[in-house]
C-alpha cells in the first residue's frame, strides 16, 4: 500500500461526554462502513476498536466487567487527561489485566506527567506504549518529539499509531516515513506487525 499498511484498526475515541460514541454505535457504523469500502474496490483488511479515555465512567464499565471494544487478542486501547497522572491509573490496568484484557497506552509521550520512569513502571504492570507516528517529526512540538525518540531508543515504544483524524494528517504520514526516528521504531518489534 502507499503508506506502507497492509491493514487498517480505527480506534475512535469514546469519552461518554464529549464524543457520545459508544461501543454499540461504533460497531453498527463499522458494520455499515465495511460493505461500503468494498463496494469502492478496497480490499485492505478493516477492524474497528475504540480509544477509551480514562475516567470515572469508563473505570466503572471494567468493574462492572462490561465488554469493552479491543483489537487483536484482547488488546485495549486508552488514554488519559494530558496533564496529570489520574489518581487510580494502576488500579485501572490491575482491573483491565484480571479481566484478561491487554491495555495499550496511546500516545504517552503527549502526557505532560510521563516521564522515562513512569513508562517503565507502566510496561512492568504489563501497559504495552503507543506512540502517535506524527510525534516522532515534531507535529505536537519537540518537547513530545524528544520523549518520543528516548522511549524507541531505550525500546519503550510497543505500537505505532496513525493519530490520522483528517487528511492533512494522512499528508504528514508519507513525510514522516523518510525520518531517522520512524524508521529506527520499525526496527523494534511493533505490536504492529502481529495484528
């Protein structure tokens, strides 16, 4: 393909009160999506999962051991508020993994409280780290940039994630491709390449 996928995983977000999206509504738009797509001629396998964002209302779903939205073999995808470490992170990921689900941070170096450190006591509790593919050319600025590359050099980076939310975005895509960063990441043995 010219972007260099062989398949596509679209993870829209659900924040109960921002977005509105639910698990229900995004596999009814998916299940409508994926008969339209053929029809234009692509055959590109398509998934859809979600990207939760971490909050009350989510972390009382996986208490109430509701099903959740996953790719792959039970993998999770979800965020948090970009400011500060959220008060019952770990007991979140406890819960999600005794639920035999296998969380997935996105984009950790967007998070004004990561650090080196806390990735690693994050992949100790079993989180694998999704950077966004954009940050590795400074698209979120450098500060972003630079954790970014610290975390593919010391091997924190488990996936790769498009952040593709509109075409000027997919325009960026085929520019990142030629840096040192990107390519040093593919080298890693991405989560990517087992989906």
């Amino acid at each position: 393909m010219e972007y260099g996928c062989s398949k596509i995983i679209t993870t829209p977000h659900i924040m109960t009160d921002y977005y509105g999206n639910t698990a229900e509504s995004l596999t009814e738009t998916c299940s409508q999506f994926i008969p339209e797509l053929r029809a234009q001629g692509y055959t590109i396998p398509f998934e859809c999962a979600a990207e939760y964002y971490f909050d009350e209302k989510v972390y009382a779903q996986i208490q109430q051991k509701k099903k959740m939205m996953t790719f792959g073999s039970g993998y999770l995808l979800f965020e948090t508020n970009a400011v500060s470490e959220p008060l019952q992170l770990k007991e979140f990921i406890f819960a999600l993994t005794t639920q035999g689900y296998r969380p997935v941070l996105a984009h950790p170096e967007r998070y004004q409280y990561m650090t080196v450190a806390k990735a690693e006591d994050l992949r100790d509790r079993g989180v694998l780290l999704q950077l966004n593919i954009l940050s590795l050319m400074g698209y979120y600025g450098p500060p972003i940039q630079k954790l970014a590359i610290k975390l593919i050099d010391l091997k924190l980076a488990h996936a790769l994630g498009s952040d593709c939310h509109h075409m000027e975005h997919a325009v960026l895509l085929k520019n990142v491709q030629r840096t040192k960063a990107y390519r040093k990441a593919l080298d890693l043995p991405l989560l990517n390449y087992t989906l």
